[in-house]
C-alpha cells in the first residue's frame, strides 16, 4: 500500500502492472484479481481514523494518570486523607483486583457492541471516577467518608481501564489499513505508560504538601472531563464508512463464546498467552518494587525515580521503532521473538548490577535497555496475537493476554516478596526501618522471565493468518511464500478520504 493512503489501485489496470503485482506475492498469483472480490482492490480510509485514534490516546494516558495519582506522593495523600500508607496502595492496586473479573466482559463488549460504545463508556466512567474524587476532598464532604469515597472514584477508573486499554488493536483492525495497524496500535499503546510518567512528574510537582492534594486531584478531573466531550460527540460510529482492508470487514466476525473455544485449541496462541503473559508479569514487578531493590544499597528515591523515567521514555522510543519497522516488514515473530530475548538479557544484568553500590551510570543504563527493548514488545505481541488467531475478534484474542499477565503479576509479586529475606544491619540502606534483601527473588524474577522467553523462541511457530486472508481475498489465493519471512506483500492501495 502506498504509505500516505493517497494512490488508489484500479480493477481495470494494465495487464503488465497486474502481472506486476502478482510477482511480488508469488509467481503463482493470477494475473488479474479474483472478479467476484474486484471491490477489496479498492480500500478507501479516512483522515477521522487519526482524530479517533487522538481521543483513545488521551484517553489512555488520563486513565494512567489517575491510576497512580497517589502512589507517587503517597505520604502527603496517608497525611490529608488520615489513612495508612497500605491504604494509599490500594487506590492502585484496586485497578488489577478489578480488572481480572471485567476483563471478560469488556472483551464481549468489544468485539459485539463495538468500538464507540466500549469507548464512551469508558470516557464517562474515567471522568465521574475523576469527578468524584475530587468532591470527596471537600469541606463539605465529612473526614469520616472522605476516604471511601476517593476509593468509589478509584474502582470506576478501574472499571473504565479494561474498556480503554483493549481497544487499541480493535481500533487498528477496524480504522487503518494494514500498512499502518502495527504503528497505530503502538501509538494508542503506548500512550498508556506515558500517562503513567505525566503521574510521576505532575503529582509530586502539584502536591508537595498534604493540603495541595485537592488542588491535585482537580488537575486530573479537568483534562478527563474534556476528553469525555470529545469521545461522546466526536465518535460518531464504530467503524469507517468502507473497510480498510479486507480483513476489517470479518473483524469480529467469530461470535465471542466461539471465540475463547478457537483460542483454547491455537496452540501457537496458548504459547504467547503464556510466554508475553510472563512478560507483562515481570514489567509490573519490575515497576512496583523498582524503589525497594535499589534502596537496599543506598539509592536514594530520586534516583529510583529517575530510572523509572528513562525505562518509561525509552520504551515509548523503543516502541515506536519497532513499530514502524514491523508494519514495513511484517516481521512480527522474528521481532517479538529478537526483542523478548535481549529484554531476558537487560533484567538479568538489572539483577546483577541492582545489587551493587555506587554504580547508578551501569543502574540507568540497564533500566533504560530494559524499556528500550521491552516495551516495544507490547503492541508488537498484541498484533501477532490478532495474526495467529484470526478471525477471533481482536478485543478476545487481545484482551486474554492482558489477563495472563495481570493474573501472572499477582503470582510474581507475592512469589518475590514471599522470598525476600529481613537484613539485620545494612549502614548504605535508604529504606527506612525495614531493610529487606531482593537478591533471590531478582534473580528468580530474570530467571522466570528467561525461561518463559526460551519456551517463547523455541515454540512459536505460526501463520499470519490475517494478513494470509487478506491476500486471498484479494488475489482469490494464498501466498506461496511463508509470510514469516517478510516475503507477504499485499498489492492493494488505500484512498484517503
């Protein structure tokens, strides 16, 4: 397809160009199209696809926000509110308690009541959780309930999350054409964890003291009430007025039921359920106790925040790279698999070099190759999934690996904290009162995510089958050539509209 979506294929081409294109599929393709599919060698997209996928990145990134608004200033958020420090953990954890038993439904939300619903829900959800938590800072709200309150605010952010974060490869799938779906799904992606760096900068930055928190907690309420406004009136529908590619017009086609059965008998599909499942696991533990390991060996918070910053930026540049690189390739196992195992490699030195001293250039730079390379496997991995179980509705095939991972994150952390060891003395230690050693359970998290990547490389083999359908509705056969080796090259155009 031409890159800009501003050439159009013709059905009345010249014989010459037709045969053309047919050699760069195989030298097997019929030289003219198959007559009944004429149409899909037309595929008009339209310039609305950017304004959507503009909303769903706000979206994305103010749902982030609100996720970890308190973690960052948690002391002053226990002081105001008049709670625990575990208390204040739990306004984020309550985002993984809930999303595990909604995950379900949101995928059937998806891929039977559509796009625009699933994402105007999510929007009104986002801004009362928003909403409500700052009238429960109020004056007139009482002390007693204040608390309570600020966590109903947090459980409808949570309730929102699911409805949010599935939808970037439905939203792919169904509003761009396939030379732009993998960049599309990183940009929506990653939009995510860039909410989740504005939290760590705007929080401590806005509420430096426990009496800023309700000046706080209005800063995020009004940028999801505006993107509530533009999510209601400005997604007018579901899909575009003409597909994209041929494979958008059968997105969702496999009734919801039907297609957890097809996903539990996809082999290939079970190994990257469990394998990126363990991946996703080891991000989350890597970004929740990232403060704890380090200040074991005198690494003051600042640094830890630091780091958590160049992982987070560097994975958005990561995952933009590779973004761009899969879409012009189509190289998804080789990519997914590659960058699996140099992320393998980056936490296994993160496990050695966390548990040195004074070595804060060799501690950031292998937080920032960790992003770098693991991040990026994210939107990668979620295309591959839609790939190797199509026509499984992209929400279900999706939406499942995001729950291996949450409930893989539950295990790992419980398994790491369950194997940390209370040290007696430890002079460097900038962990307040209780010192606990990380060594086993950071070597245990490298070796878990090794294993699982190893399984990964060995045992994912796949078609792309999506892109295989495609081709044959175009052309009225299958290609030759094994798409994992780059060779699949569609010859229809896309027009802008």
């Amino acid at each position: 397809m031409d890159p800009g979506g501003e050439a159009a294929a013709s059905s009345s081409s010249s014989s010459s160009s037709s045969s053309s294109e047919a050699q760069t599929v195989s030298s097997e393709v019929p030289r003219e199209p198959n007559p009944e599919l004429k149409k899909l060698l037309l595929f008009k997209v339209y310039k609305r696809r950017w304004f959507v996928l503009l909303v769903l990145c706000l979206l994305n990134c103010s749902n982030a926000m609100i996720w970890l608004t308190f973690a960052p200033v948690a002391d002053q958020s226990a002081r105001y509110l008049k709670v625990s420090l575990e208390a204040i953990n739990w306004l984020s954890l309550v985002y993984m308690v809930v999303a595990i038993p909604l995950s379900f439904a949101t995928t059937w939300m998806l891929d039977t009541l559509g796009l625009r619903i699933t994402l105007i829900l999510g929007s009104w959800l986002n801004m009362f959780g928003a909403i409500l938590r700052y009238l429960a800072v109020q004056p007139g709200a009482g002390e007693a309930n204040m608390y309570a309150i600020v966590m109903l605010g947090q459980t409808l952010g949570a309730v929102a999350q699911p409805l949010i974060i599935f939808t970037p490869t439905k939203l792919a799938a169904l509003w761009f054409p396939e030379h732009q779906r993998a960049t599309a799904n990183t940009i929506a992606s990653m939009s995510n964890p860039l909410g989740i760096l504005l939290a760590n900068i705007v929080s401590p930055t806005m509420a430096r003291t426990a009496d800023q928190i309700p000046v706080l907690l209005l800063a995020y309420a009004i940028p999801a009430c505006l993107i509530c406004f533009l999510a209601t009136v400005g997604i007018r529908s579901s899909t575009p007025h003409t597909p994209p590619s041929a494979s958008a017009e059968s997105s969702g086609s496999e009734p919801f039921v039907q297609g957890i059965k097809l996903l539990l008998k996809n082999r290939a599909y079970l190994v990257l359920l469990l394998c990126f499942g363990s991946g996703i696991a080891a991000f989350t533990c890597f970004s929740t106790l990232l403060e704890q390991i380090l200040c074991v060996q005198g690494y003051a918070n600042d640094f830890a925040g630091l780091c958590g910053a160049l992982f987070i930026v560097f994975g958005i540049v990561g995952a933009g790279a590779l973004g761009l690189y899969v879409d012009k390739t189509k190289r998804f196992i080789e990519a997914t698999k590659v960058n699996m195992s140099l992320t393998a490699l980056a936490l296994i030195a993160f496990s050695v070099v966390s548990l040195m001293r004074q070595q804060k250039v060799a501690v950031a730079t292998v937080c920032s190759l960790f992003g770098f390379f693991g991040f990026s496997i994210y939107p990668v991995a979620m295309e591959l999934s839609v790939e190797c179980s199509y026509p499984v509705g992209e929400a279900t095939s999706a939406g499942l690996i995001f729950v291996s991972g949450q409930v893989q994150s539950v295990l790992y952390i419980v398994l790491l904290q369950a194997l940390t060891k209370r040290l007696a003395a430890s002079p460097l230690s900038t962990c307040g009162d209780a010192v606990l050693s990380w060594k086993v359970s950071s070597l245990v998290m490298s070796g878990l995510f090794s294993f699982f990547t190893c399984g990964f490389v060995l045992f994912f083999h796949t078609r792309y089958r999506r892109l295989e359908a495609e081709q044959e509705a175009t052309y009225g056969t299958k290609p030759i050539k094994s798409p994992a080796a780059g060779d699949l090259t569609l010859g229809v155009d896309a027009v802008e509209r």
